[in-house]
C-alpha cells in the first residue's frame, strides 16, 4: 500500500484538516518528516498553500481546526496547533488553543519550526555583539583560537566565510580557517 493511499484511506478521501476533497496531496510536516503515514497528512491545495505562506492566511478557512485539532492522528494534531498558534490573534484560535492538549512528545513536534515564538524567544545563533548569525554569513575571529587536532592557531581576525549553524546548539558555527573545517564558539567571532 503506498503512502498516499494510506493517507486516502485514513482520511476518507478529505483533507485531514479542513475536510475538503478537492486537489489533495501528500504533506510530509516539517521539519524532519520521515515519509511514513504517522508524519504526514493528506491536505487540500488551499490548506498546503496557506501552511507554506505565513501571513496570507484566511483566518475564516481555519475555523475547521475546532474538529480537526480533536483528530486521534499525532500530525493533524501539530498541523492545527501550529496554524491555532499562527492566529492566535484573531482570538477565537486562543479559545481553541486553551482546549487543545499535545502530549510532551507531540507539542515538542509542534514547537520544533518555532512557530508563534517571538524571534527573542527563539534560540538564535549570536555573535560577540549578540548580532544574528545566519548560514552563509562571513565573520571575524576576535582572539586567536588554539584549534585541537590540527595543530594551529586560528589567528584573530581571520575572515571565516560562508558559515553553516550548528542546529542542534546555538553556540556552535562551523567555518573553514585554513583550509580545515572547524567547529567555532559564537562567542569568538563578530558578524562582517
């Protein structure tokens, strides 16, 4: 049985989340989606296009979410809290949210995109000055770094560019210095 019959089978033919039978499709919810049937929904164009595109949401569109967010299916159950979370500002989402309960596992799913956390909030990678640091930025070393198993000094000021996130911990970068692809303390380096 493949995955888009599963999902047509376990959703009656709908979408899982606004109960629409029009243009469905598999949608696999991020951010690490394995391809299984537990990770993923079969939503209708308009549900998929409004997820994908923040800010050009219908509000009115969402008010399927009061009988979807009760669905027994641990991805619809992200999907609405994040789209609840999303409008929270309309207020009627907020009434919905205070009802909906995510076990640990399932909500930690829901907040992993960091949807409805204030950038503040966010664990953001940060530089000496507590500028943001994003993949591909070019920054400066601020002291010289003894580098371990390599057997040299990055010198301070040396352009490291085109850095990568360490996802997992915000203050980690990786970089190249002198041909050798390092693993960097936030705290060393200053954004260019």
């Amino acid at each position: 049985m493949t995955l888009e019959s599963s999902l047509l089978a376990r959703a009656n033919s709908c979408c899982e989340l606004c109960g629409s039978g029009n243009a469905l499709a598999v949608y696999a919810v991020p951010p690490e989606s394995d391809g299984t049937a537990e990770q993923s929904v079969l939503l209708c164009e308009t549900c998929q296009t409004q997820l994908d595109n923040p800010g050009n949401e219908d509000a009115n569109h969402w008010r399927c979410l009061n009988d979807s967010m009760w669905s027994p299916v641990p991805a619809v159950q992200v999907l609405a809290w994040r789209m609840l979370t999303r409008l929270q500002a309309e207020g009627w989402p907020q009434d919905l949210l205070d009802m909906l309960y995510l076990d640990d596992d399932t909500l930690a799913w829901a907040q992993a995109t960091g949807e409805g956390q204030t950038e503040e909030a966010r664990e953001l990678h940060r530089d000496s000055n507590g500028a943001v640091l994003e993949a591909g930025d070019s920054v400066t070393l601020i002291k010289d770094l003894n580098v371990k198993g390599a057997n040299f000094t990055a010198k301070r000021g040396s352009a490291v560019r085109n850095i990568s996130l360490v996802q997992d911990n915000p203050e980690h970068i990786e970089g190249r210095v002198e041909g050798q692809r390092i693993v960097i303390l936030t705290q060393f380096v200053k954004k260019n």
